[in-house]
C-alpha cells in the first residue's frame, strides 16, 4: 500500500539558511513529486507567527523556541521539543488525513520523534548528518555524552535511518554498532527522484506484516 502522507520534523527548512534546510526540502520535494503530501514542522522564530503555511504543495508549520536563552544546549532542544511534538500532533488529531511515517532530522528533533512513534504507532525514519563524535572529535563530556545518548536512542528507535554519503552510514556503524541493512545511503537526486518514498513503503509494507502477525 501507497503511503499517503509523511509528517517531517526538522529543525532547519528552507528558506532558513543552513547546511541540513537545503537537503531536507530536496527529500520533500521528491515526496511531492510522488504525489505524497508533506506536513513539514520546523523551528523558525521569525516566522512562527505565521502558524503555518502552504508552499510549494508542502504544508510548512512554524514554532518559536519555548525557552529563549536557555540555561545550555540540551535544556534548549529539550524544551524545543516539547514544541514540535505539541504541533506535531495537532497534526495527527486535526488533519483529514494523518501521517503514515513520521521522519525526524538530526538529533536535535528525536525526542519529538520517539515520543510521536509512541503515540501515534507510526514508524520513525532518521535521518543524521553528523555524529556528536564527529563535532566533538571524541571529546567525552556529560554534555557530549547525553547528545550521543539522544542519538543512540534515535538510531535505536527508528525503523530506517537514512544517510547521504558513505562516511555517515560507517560512522554510525561504528559508533552505535547498527547493522548496516538498518542504513539507507542516498544522493540527493536519488532523493529527488523518489528514492525516499519507496523507502517508505518498504518500512510501512514490513510494519502492517508485522501487525498482522
């Protein structure tokens, strides 16, 4: 069965500037050439006061940070958050047609993710473009280990973790000891072309056999 709809949680979309917004709306762009509807939930302080808007077939939803400045990092994404999971689930009980997948971006928006998946039974896709140990190289810190612990949870959680270069697929393998069949590598016109949604298909085909069992 055809998915629907994909529910994407980021926190860089397009037009904000930076290095995982470009990437991201490349992925939602394949999905709408699919004919999938997208419902994109981002942080964007300056456009929160939008609500949300429709663009480009995508259905963006903007937040505002809860906390502005927070006591460090991890308070800060925390409760972060606790704001993409609210919206998030708007979405699930207000739409006419709910998500089939719900898709995740960097560590950052994990704990929303897994806290969805609980929720709503749908599978969780991640995505990561970096490992705490790349950024930190290897620094061992209570601050660097409770990222890592976020992303080994993520990594854990998620049905299918997707990736864009074969150095991330081995980081992560090697960081967390993940099978690399759990591990998706794609270009970004691979993306473009549709390589996401079939993905998704898979993971929702092999989730509903599952259940069935």
């Amino acid at each position: 069965m055809a998915i629907k709809k994909a529910l994407v949680v980021t926190w860089e979309y397009s037009p904000k500037i930076g290095s995982i917004a470009p990437a991201c709306e490349t992925l939602v762009k394949g999905l709408v050439a699919q004919n999938i509807k997208v419902d994109v939930v981002t942080w964007d302080d300056w456009r929160a006061y939008m609500g949300f808007e429709d663009r480009n077939g995508v259905r963006i939803h903007y937040i505002s940070a809860p906390i502005s400045p927070a006591s460090n990092t991890i308070t800060f994404y925390a409760t972060l958050n606790t704001e993409l999971e609210r919206v998030a689930a708007s979405i699930f009980h207000e739409s006419p047609v709910v998500p089939d997948v719900i898709h995740v971006h960097e560590w950052i928006t994990v704990l929303a993710g897994i806290s969805l998946k609980s929720v709503f039974n749908k599978p969780l896709i991640l995505t990561l473009y970096s490992l705490e140990d790349h950024r930190s190289h290897g620094a061992i810190s209570p601050f660097n280990e409770s990222i890592k612990a976020i992303e080994r949870k993520g990594v854990k959680e998620a049905s299918k973790i997707i990736v864009f270069s074969n150095f991330m697929r081995d980081g992560i393998v090697k960081v967390y000891g993940v099978s690399k069949d759990k591990i998706c590598v794609m270009s970004l016109d691979e993306a473009l072309n549709g390589k996401t949604a079939e993905i998704y298909n898979e993971i929702v085909e092999q989730d509903q056999s599952i259940s069935i069992r």
